[in-house]
C-alpha cells in the first residue's frame, strides 16, 4: 500500500508507529477492521477531515 503524508507532527508520529500490525475482525466476510494505535491529541492541530 502506498500513500502520501503531509508534513505534520501528526504524520510523524504516525510513521514511528511503522512497520504496524493490526488484529484484523472480519466484517460481513468483505470488510476488515481493528484498533489503532491513539495518536496524541497534542499533534492533531490543523489537520482537517476528508482531505
């Protein structure tokens, strides 16, 4: 998978966290999902929804 990040310290912290493993739960046997890890709230100013 591929993606890319902005410059933030919200992606920073998000790039130590990789490598990640997830425990995945099948959903509906065509979806998957799991818990992420909690970024700290400190680094989350200025990041906006959907972009």
């Amino acid at each position: 998978m591929r993606a890319e990040l902005i410059e933030s310290p919200a992606s920073r912290e998000f790039l130590s966290l990789l490598p990640l493993t997830l425990a995945m739960t099948a959903y509906s046997s065509r979806e998957k999902y799991g818990p992420m890890p909690a970024l700290s709230r400190d680094n989350m100013t200025g990041i906006k929804a959907g972009l």
